[in-house]
C-alpha cells in the first residue's frame, strides 16, 4: 500500500468513527471528512498512537490506573 493510499484509508477510518459517534447523521459526510484530514494531521505530526475506539493507550491507561486507586 502506498503511503497516499495508506494515509487515506486512516483518514476514512477515522471519518467514519466520527460519524458512528455523532449517531450516523445524513449530509455531513464532507465535515466529517475535513475534521478527520485534521485529527491524522495532528496525530501524525504529534506521532500521538490511537485504540481502535479513537482514545489514546496512554490516556486510556492513565484513566485505568485512576479507576484502580
């Protein structure tokens, strides 16, 4: 895979999990696209790693830890 391609279908990715969490909305497709292009912009140049659920590990385990305590 390309790295155009690649970047793409991270970008598809995440579009799609905001429209999951915003509850499948119609029409919106091209905001949910721009938002994306701009989280993978920041998470790449950040190098910030992402769950599938769109939450970072180490916010995720920080979180853990706090509820363990």
């Amino acid at each position: 895979m390309q790295q155009d391609d690649k970047t793409q279908h991270e970008i598809r990715k995440i579009a799609y999990a905001l429209w999951l969490k915003e509850g499948q909305p119609e029409g919106r497709d091209r905001e949910h696209w721009e938002a994306a292009k701009e989280i993978w912009a920041f998470r790449s140049h950040n190098h910030v790693l992402e769950d599938d659920d769109g939450s970072s590990g180490t916010a995720k385990k920080r979180k853990q830890e706090s509820d363990a305590a």
